[in-house]
C-alpha cells in the first residue's frame, strides 16, 4: 500500500504516526469527527506534512480564513458608525474567530479526539522525523526484499551448474568415447586431478543447454523451482542469441568461470548490484529482467533439496553412469 502512493498516516499529538490508511477510510474518520480539517497527515506522494483538507484537496473552510481587516476611518464614517464600538466588536469578533480557527465544532469531534490533535506547533518538529523514519522503512523492506531475490537467483544458479553441467559432461564424455577423441572421466575423478579446470569445464558445459532453455521459454530448472523467469521488454522469453550472450556474461562478469579466488568478488559485486539496484549487469545491458513469484516455505526446501541432490548426481557420477548404459545397448 505504501508504495503504491495509497498509504495515508495519520500524526497525533505525540507526533507518532498512525497507518498506513486509505483515502476512503481517511474520509470516514473525518466524517466522523476523529481527525479535523487541520489534522496533519502525509503519504509518500508528498514530500511534508500537511493538514488533512489541503492533503484532501478540499477549499478553505470558514474555520481556517484569515481575520478580516480592522475597518478604515473613511469606511467607519461611511456606516455611520462610532469608531470605538466597531474596534470593540472586531476585537471580540477576532478572539471568537481566533478560538473556531484551532478548535472543531463540538459536533465534529468523536470519542477517540482526545487520541489526536489539530494542527499544533509541537507537532511538526516531529513530522520531519516520521518523515525520514517511514522513509528508511520503505528502502529497508525495499534492500531485504531485494536480497531474498538475489539469494534465490544464486541457488537457482547453483541446480543449474550441477544438473546441465552434469547431463552435459556425461554427454561431452560419451561423445569421446564413441569417437575415441578424447577420455573424459567423472567430475569427481577430474576434479582430484585439477579441480580449477574441472570447474571451468563445467561451467562451460553448461553454457549451451542453459542458453537453449532459457531462449525457448525463459526457465531453467533451478530457476522454475524458485519462480524465477528471464524475459525480454515485451515479457517474453529472450530468444537464443539472447540467452546465449546473457549465460555468457554471467559466467564471465557473474561467475568469473568459477576460479577461486575471483568467483567470490564478482559474486558479492553482482550481489550488491542487484540488492542496490533490482538489476544486475547483464541484464541491463541486454535489456532484460528476471520476473519472481512468491516462494512458500515449503518450495525453499524444495529447492534446496534439489540442490543437494543435483551435485549428488554429479559427484556420485550417476549421469555418468546413465550415459555408459545407454552407450552400451547401442
């Protein structure tokens, strides 16, 4: 509500606020005599606090005009009128007015006024603070929930490495084994040889499926578990040439191709990026955005016990193993 602009708060004489409220229950309130026509109130369309028929944009009621002028001597002449007794009456004309412009009319005043108060001096000091604060709570809800969006595209990222890294290398090695090319043996097995290589290798595996997937239709699997879709400026899938530069620069600018100790600080850039901003690098470079649905609990176990079993299958050399026996009956 408020970051729609729909959020009205309302200050009593604390200068606490109170909302966020609407612009019809605000109208209720003041129908019913719990806030007055001089109430402060404020929502993030405004840059201050202002009082309630100015916010609402009502004109000036009789109770907010100015006292009139005192009556010229000419003027005073002109009605035949002494003077004295015309300043008496404006005097005591002006005292009454004086007490209707800051008190509301007992019949608009409700059982909950003694909560709230008109427009009073010792209350706009503290606006300027509820002002800041409100402020700093939107930026706050507005950073976290940023960095929940990025902590889901790390482990969307992640089941992707392991599941369309797997399947490919297990593809790439039977290849070379059919041809008698090259002998590329299980992640595991490669890794104690050369464990920076077979990261790398890896991650490039993954570049083509990866790519294929997303041009098609936006999704990868880590990135369907956690409701996560990349689309272009019309909201549909981006396309292969697309897909293809954007798998490519988030494993350059992204991933750095997973070599220690550079992976570790283009993933807290990226993640700074994207909590700071909502986009990262890539995708505003390539004029894309990554669209997000609500997770439940349940789908962040999910999710996470994807993850667990993806780089089982990888480390475990099961793709491996499927690609051999279907290798074998042909």
């Amino acid at each position: 509500m408020i970051e729609s602009g729909d959020g009205w708060f309302v200050a009593d004489r604390e200068g606490q606020a109170t909302g966020p409220l609407t612009r019809p229950q605000l109208l209720e309130l003041r129908e019913q005599g719990k806030i007055g026509d001089q109430h402060l109130v404020w929502t993030l369309r405004q840059a201050e606090w202002v009082p309630l028929r100015r916010a609402l944009g009502m004109g000036v009621s009789t109770a907010d005009a100015p006292p009139k002028p005192p009556m010229s001597r000419a003027s005073t002449a002109k009605n035949g009128q002494k003077p004295a007794a015309r300043a008496s009456r404006s005097g005591d004309s002006q005292k009454r007015g004086g007490s209707q412009a800051t008190e509301v009319p007992a019949h608009r005043k409700g059982p909950a006024w003694s909560d709230l108060s008109t427009h009073k001096a010792e209350a706009v000091p503290a606006t300027e603070t509820l002002l800041k604060a409100d402020r700093r709570k939107a930026l706050t809800a507005q950073s976290q929930e940023r960095a929940g969006e990025a902590l889901r595209r790390f482990f969307a990222r992640q089941i992707d490495l392991a599941l369309l890294g797997g399947i490919t290398w297990a593809a790439v090695s039977m290849i070379g084994i059919r041809t008698g090319a090259w002998l590329l043996s299980t992640p595991d097995q490669e890794m104690q040889q050369s464990a920076i290589a077979a990261l790398v290798l890896l991650l490039v595996l993954a570049l083509p499926l990866e790519a294929l997937l997303l041009g098609l239709s936006g999704y990868t699997p880590g990135k369907w578990l956690l409701g996560l879709r990349v689309v272009n400026g019309r909201g549909a899938a981006p396309g292969m040439s697309t897909a293809l530069q954007r798998a490519t620069r988030v494993a350059l600018a992204g991933q750095a191709l997973l070599i220690p100790p550079f992976v570790l600080f283009t993933y807290a850039i990226a993640f700074g990026k994207l909590s700071n901003s909502g986009l990262t690098a890539w995708d505003h470079t390539l004029g894309l955005k990554v669209q997000r649905t609500p997770l439940s609990s349940n789908q962040w176990w999910l999710a996470l016990g994807a993850l667990v079993f993806a780089w089982v299958m990888v480390m475990d050399g099961v793709w491996m193993r499927i690609a051999y026996e279907i290798l074998g009956r042909y």
